[in-house]
C-alpha cells in the first residue's frame, strides 16, 4: 500500500516518469467504457423522439427503461465513462461537455416528459433536437428523427389517463432519476450549466415535481445568509433554500407512486448536494413535525427518506430556531416501535447535538446510553443497520447510529458545564467497555473518539492506574499495522481514532510528567503519519502539532528531527493534512533550532522556508493562518536565517490584501517578528506596510463580525510595527525616525485598547483538531 501511494505521488510530481506513463495508460482504459455510453446514450435518443412523436411502442419506452440502467451501471463501474476528452499536458480528466449535455437532456426529457400530468403540461418542453452529440450514431438517428411536438395531457400516450403506459413510463421516470445521483455524484461541479434545468423554480423542475404545485404557488425564495458574488450563486442559494420545502410537499401530498417519491427525494439531495451553500430554510420546524407524523404511516418509507435528507443537510443548517418540543419529538422517536424513521432519528439527534439544551442532551444521552447498554451487552454487538433504500445517496455508510449518537453528544457535553461525576459515568459507561474489550473495529473507534472529547481538567485527575491503562491500550491501537484484508478500511478507523486520542492525551499536564509516554507517542504518531489511510496521517499530524506545543518536551534531537520531517511531508499531503502539518512543522523546527547539540542542516531550512511560504501565499484558509503561526514560531527561534526573505515576502502580501481577516492577523502578527531577520531596509518597509494597515483599517468601521476582526487586525499590526520599530531603532534610529513619529500618531488617534487579540492568535497546543 506505501508503494501504490509512493507511485501515485511520483505520476503527479514527474509527469515523465514511469507512475505517470502507468496514469496515463490506465486513464485510456474506460474507452470501452465510453463506447458503451456513447452506444447507450444513442439507443435514448431515438426511442425517445418517437415517445414525444406518438409513434412509440411499449418495446420503445422498455428500451429507454433498460437503457437508462445500462448508462447507470457504465457510470456506476467505471466512473471515467463522462471523461471523454483524451488526456492532455494539464488534466488528465477533462469531460466532454458534449457528452454530459447529451446525457444530461435525455434525462431532462425521462423526467419531466416521460409520464405526462397536467401540472407539467404549461411547463417549456425542452428537447433534445438541438443538443450537442456524443457518438456519430445518435447524429444519423437525431436527423432521420422528425420534429418533435410537445404532448398534452390529454393525447399523449404516455398520460397518467393511459393505465397501461403508466407503468413502464414510471419506470422511465424511475430509472432517470436514479442516473440523474449518478451522475451529479461522479461529476457535480460540471452540472453548473445545467442546473437550471432541474433545479429552476419554474414548472419543469425537481421542485415542481415534489410540490406538486403551479409556479404562482411556490413559496418566496430565501436568501442564502452568505454573501452571493454571482448571479449563479445567487440562483443556486435560493433554488438550495427549498430543499425541505420541497421535501415536505412531496410528503405532505403523495400524488405519485411511493418508490418514485423516494427517488425523487434522493435525487434532488444529490443534485442539490452539488453545491455548497449555507441556506436558512424558514419551515425546518414545521417540516421536521410533518415527517415525524408520517413516520408511523403508510407513507413512512417516503418520511424516513426526507428524513434522511434532512438529516444529510443539517449540519451546514441553523437549528437554532428548532423549537424545543421538535428536539423532544425526535428525541422520542429514536426508540418508538414501529417507527420507520427509528434509524434517521439517531443521525438527526448527533447532528442536533451542538444545539441542545442541557436538559435536552440529558434526554438525549439517557435515551441513547439506554440503547447502547442493551447492545454493549450482547454476546456479539449488533448493529442498526440503515436500510440502503432509505439513505440520501450522498451519505456515508453508518453500521450503527447509535454510535455516531453517543460520540456526538459526548463532543457536545465537553461544551457545557459538567460535572466530574457525569464523565465519569462517560468513562465507565462507554470508554473503557469499548477500548478494553474484544468488539468490532467501529466499537473500539467510538470509545477512542469519545475519549478525545472528554474535558482535559477530567483527564487531569484520573487515577494513575486508569491513565497507565489507558496510556498502554492507545499506544497498542495507534501503532497497530495496517491489515490487506478486507477488515482493513475497519482497522484504518480504529488506529485514526487511536492518533487522535494520543494527541489529546499528550496536552493533559498530568500525563506530560510521563517521559517514556511522551516518548513513545512521537514515536507512533512518525510512523502514523505515513499510513496509506488519510485519516491515519491527518490525526497523526494533529498529534505532533500538540505534541510538538508542549511547554516542555524531553525528546531527544534525533528524534525532533524525525519529528520535524514528518510534519514537513505532511505540510506537503492532503489538504486535510497540511493544517495540523504547517503546524506541527512551526513548533518542532524551533524546538529543534533551540538546541545545542544539533544544529539542522541548511538543506532542511530551505525545505522548511519554502514549505512555510507556499502554505502562506496559496491554500486553504486554514493552512494559511496555521503557516502564519508557524512562521512566527520559526523566525523567534533563530536570529538569522538563509531564507528569510521568502518568508517574509508571503506575510506582507497576506497581511495587506486577501478576504479573509484571519489569515491578515496571523501575519501581521508573524512579521512582529522579523526584526533582525532582513535588512534595515526592508525592515522599514515591513512597518510601513503595517501601519498602511492600521491606518486604512482604522477609517473603516464595518459592523458585527467584520467590525470585530478590523479591531483585531489594527492592534495587531500596530504592535508588530512596534517590535519591528524597536529593533531597527537600535541599529539605525535615523532611519525609522519618521515612521516612529506616524507610529506614535496613530496610537493617539486609535480608540482600540491595548491588550486586545483575536481569539485565534493563540500559542500552545489545539484540542481541536478538525
């Protein structure tokens, strides 16, 4: 596995190499692939020319049937089947828009056309005549076609009046639907151009088929609470904004057949799922009411399908105007009988669980702990499975709910103020009956997950028996080898849980006191962070990230510098890596800068320098401001340093430019510490710039959040123009003689106290590591 991983990362570094000759030989694989879909995808088109021409048979609407599963298995088994474009010197996954828009309304038409009803019947009929080909057939077919006539509800021979076409024409429907997740699932971000025509709030739309409803009867659009750069984002955010109203319409009033009611819901979370808009929907209470009521109905496999969406998109939602009864309801049916949204309930309940009140967690935790004991006591624990047919498409496979349950909650309570005596029932309860006993992976994930979440000041008490056992069995799992078996995917979220319970154990003080402990944590967490699994590196870089912040550290310089090159590959990893990486890199090259024995070598701190300003100048939000720490952390340690300039360079362009605030505090607050770093010269610039800041910033005042982050960033690059003013003062006073006199300027003009700081310029070890 680290060899198929070494290969992958050497096709993307040497495109001349032999991983990228393997990349590129396999990518032409599918072609047998693509000829199917382009065979398919034209055996749709002819057939349904003829439907909209009534000339159709019942052998030409089974074709469109069978073809639509055909397309759905081409893409289901291979995903490059959409990747029609022969790879090039940039991307080796370009998508034929031709194909995708073929494909995409054919679907269209399936949908909306294939079974016609009077409420479509005003709709815009769109066709395919003018679409874009995908195969020379289907152009030969198209123009031997004749021109296409919208059908009405009252001739067509597809109408719902027609009993013996409704059955194959829901069939239809049934099928595209179900192609329809495919293919948003395997090429989402290509959908932009055609989400209009499936999510519109006009009358051929996913929307109006779920309502039910004529266009004047749609509810008014709700503005996303983001801002909206664009008048697509601005038509997705309000198309986003009826998910659930959608949803409980379609409950609500069940016109059409349940299996084709549950599609359509699944569908429309897909496609919808696309894009990543946080919406505010005004009925959440009224719709989570509604499916509640139809839980223990005949529609209940209908309900506990738009439970399942909801529950999929909760976490980007509100949920502070839930009202309270809503969360007791909900609470209540994870253990009703017969109650088809049992399984849903859980997940509503751990997406629910940073809201709740105490009293309602308190329900919460007795009715899951309840649950849980029944199953802990089994011979063999089962789990609650979630019927597949009743799951959102996009949501992740959960054996057991009850489990993802208790984790949430116990994250949740570690927000409020509990007492000593309920974590310790957390303790006796569900973590050591889960880590010290022989119990499927997930279980033994769960409890290490669950421990990572308890209160350090809990962890700080424990007897020393309970932290050496403790100590013992998260070392056992964390550095437990990856398996080839089918368990593996098992074991990679067990030994994850594992790194993530190490690295919360290593900032408890009491557990500090403990060298060897400390010791062979760094020692697990080097060789986790070159597992295969993502997750394994991710939670092992978090880990020496606090590792590496601890106030004392008695490791040895051979095993920092090991430490050092860990976090530096992992600066270079995943996204989800390189946070916790730049990080961890920050505060184990100081550490090792600060000792006497061993000196780093100069090829390490040019490795390091680059990698801390790549991650300052481009990246995900989170690894920038992580870098800016980080930088800071470096240039404190040393008093000269080969590559500074670089360095400093990346933390002037962030701090004067860029939307996001907290990256521009970060580096302010970073070039506090240039001083000696850079020449005189540049070190005036430096405060220059600072001041730029202050004084710019200072004559804005915006209002909430952004009224709160310009105070922050004025004080802080106010006083790291001080640090830098103060260094240069001593070497050429004559020289900053005028930017101290505007220094000075500016503070009698500045109303911002002093002492003032962001929340996240902070030093020191993160119990959050996500």
């Amino acid at each position: 596995m680290h060899a198929a991983r070494r290969t992958r990362r050497t096709a993307t570094r040497y495109p001349h190499s032999r991983g990228s000759r393997c990349a590129r030989r396999s990518s032409t694989r599918p072609s047998l692939a693509r000829k199917a879909l382009a065979v398919v995808v034209a055996h749709v088109v002819a057939p349904v020319q003829r439907i909209n021409d009534h000339a159709a048979s019942p052998e030409d609407r089974r074709l469109v049937s069978a073809t639509l599963r055909a397309l759905h298995w081409v893409l289901a088994e291979a995903r490059g089947a959409l990747y029609l474009a022969p790879p090039t010197g940039k991307s080796v996954d370009a998508i034929d828009p031709d194909a995708l828009t073929t494909l995409v309304d054919a679907l269209h038409w399936c949908i909306f056309r294939a079974k016609s009803n009077p409420w479509l019947a005003a709709s815009t009929f769109r066709t395919i005549a003018n679409s874009p080909t995908l195969h020379h057939a289907a152009v030969t077919r198209r123009r031997s076609a004749a021109s296409v006539a919208s059908p009405s509800p009252s001739d067509s021979d597809m109408s719902d009046a027609d009993g013996a076409a409704r059955e194959p024409a829901g069939k239809i429907r049934l099928n595209a639907l179900t192609l329809l997740a495919t293919v948003a699932h395997a090429a989402g971000r290509h959908l932009f151009p055609h989400w209009d025509k499936f999510l519109g709030i006009d009358a051929s739309s996913l929307l109006a088929v779920m309502q039910n409803d004529a266009v004047a009867g749609h509810p008014a659009p709700t503005a996303p609470t983001g801002a909206s750069f664009t008048s697509l984002s601005q038509k997705v955010a309000m198309w986003a904004a009826q998910v659930h109203v959608a949803c409980l319409a379609c409950v609500e009033h069940q016109p059409m057949p349940s299996a084709e009611a549950v599609q359509l819901i699944k569908t429309f979370s897909t496609v919808a799922a696309t894009f990543d808009y946080s919406t505010r929907p005004t009925d959440l209470a009224a719709y989570v009411a509604a499916l509640l009521d139809h839980a223990a109905g005949p529609d209940r496999l209908v309900a506990a399908t738009a439970l399942s969406s909801l529950a999929d998109t909760l976490p980007q939602l509100p949920t502070a105007s839930l009202p309270a009864e809503a969360v007791d309801r909900i609470l209540a049916e994870t253990t009703a009988p017969k109650s088809g949204a049992g399984p849903e309930a859980w997940r509503l309940v751990a997406h629910l669980a940073p809201s709740l009140s105490p009293t309602q967690l308190d329900s919460g935790w007795t009715a899951t702990t309840a649950v849980f004991t029944e199953l802990l006591a089994t011979t063999e624990p089962v789990t609650l499975a979630v019927p597949s047919r009743t799951t959102s498409p996009l949501a992740p496979p959960v054996a057991s709910p009850v489990l993802v349950c208790v984790e949430s909650l116990v994250a949740a309570a570690a927000a409020q103020d509990r007492d000593a005596d309920w974590w310790q029932a957390v303790l006796d309860m569900v973590v050591l009956p889960l880590v010290t006993r022989e119990a499927p992976g997930e279980w033994v994930a769960s409890g290490w997950h669950c421990l990572a979440s308890v209160p350090m000041a809990v962890l700080d008490v424990l007897p020393r028996p309970m932290q050496v056992l403790l100590m013992t069995t998260v070392l056992a799992h964390a550095a437990a080898p990856e398996e080839d078996e089918s368990g593996s995917e098992t074991q990679a979220q067990v030994r994850a849980a594992a790194c993530r319970a190490v690295g919360a154990m290593v900032v408890v003080p009491a557990w500090q006191e403990d060298d060897q402990f400390l010791h062979d944590a760094a020692h697990t967490l080097i060789t986790a962070s070159t597992a295969a699994a993502l997750p394994i590196r991710v939670r092992a870089a978090w880990g020496l990230a606090n590792l590496g912040s601890l106030p004392l550290l008695p490791l040895a310089a051979p095993l920092l510098s090991d430490m050092t090159h860990a976090a530096l590959a992992a600066s270079t990893d995943h996204d989800k890596c390189r946070a916790s990486g730049v990080r961890a890199l920050g505060v184990l090259y100081a550490r090792l800068l600060s000792l006497d024995s061993r000196r780093p070598t100069s090829s390490l701190e040019s490795q390091v320098m680059a990698a801390l300003s790549k991650a300052i100048a481009a990246g995900p939000v989170k690894v920038r401001w992580n870098a800016c720490r980080a930088a800071k952390c470096v240039l404190e340690a040393k008093s000269e340093f080969v590559q500074a300039d670089r360095v400093v360079a990346s933390l002037r362009k962030a701090s004067k430019g860029g939307k996001n605030f907290k990256v521009r505090i970060h580096a302010a607050v970073a070039l506090g510490a240039v001083g000696s770093r850079v020449d005189a010269g540049t070190a005036a610039e430096v405060v220059r710039e600072l001041l730029e800041v202050v004084e710019r910033e200072g004559g804005v005042q915006g209002s909430g959040v952004v009224a709160e982050y310009q105070r922050e960033l004025v004080v802080a690059a106010r006083e790291a123009a001080d640090r830098v003013l103060s260094v240069v003062e001593k070497e050429d006073a004559g020289r900053v003689r005028e930017l101290r006199a505007r220094w000075r300027e500016l503070q009698s003009q500045d109303g911002v106290e002093e002492g003032v700081r962001a929340m996240s310029v902070r030093d020191g070890a993160d119990r959050d590591e996500l």
